[in-house]
C-alpha cells in the first residue's frame, strides 16, 4: 500500500483549489487532529478503484436459481488439477 500525501483539514479548507488539484495526480489523505480522516481523489482514480473491487455475496443473499448453477458448475479440463496431500 503506498503512503499517500497527508494534509490538515485546516489547510486543505484554506486552500481547497491546490489540494484538488494535486488530487487530480495522486490521491491525498485530509486528517483532522492528526488521524487520517478522508481520501480526496481524482474521478478517474475512483472509477478505477471501484472497478478493481469485486463484490462477495453472502449464501444468503443468493437466489435459488444461483445457488443450483454454482452445485451445477464443473471446472473446464484445462483448469483442472489433482489435490495432493
């Protein structure tokens, strides 16, 4: 994870045009009283994020319909292998 560029709420509410725009070209963390409080980061950066993330779903909150073609499904030959243990 890499260590992101840390300001103070105080001079990110004195200066917010500098700091956003410094947001554009890396993402900077805004801390309040010292503690890491909130990320500010370009549009661009969050949608690549946010595409990154896979999303889990609990056995609950599948269908019945998912839950059979999971039990259906096989793994295709090429990606099969034997457990050794």
């Amino acid at each position: 994870m890499r260590d992101l560029k840390k300001v103070s709420s105080g001079s990110y509410q004195r200066q917010p045009g500098k700091y956003q725009d410094i947001a554009m070209q890396e993402p900077i963390t805004i801390t309040n009283n010292g503690r890491e409080r909130l990320v500010v980061m370009s549009i661009d950066e969050f949608r690549k994020m946010e595409s990154l993330v896979r999303r889990s779903l609990r056995i609950e909150e599948l269908t019945d319909k998912q839950v059979q073609a999971i039990k259906d499904s096989e793994i295709p030959s090429e990606h099969s292998f034997e457990m050794k243990y």
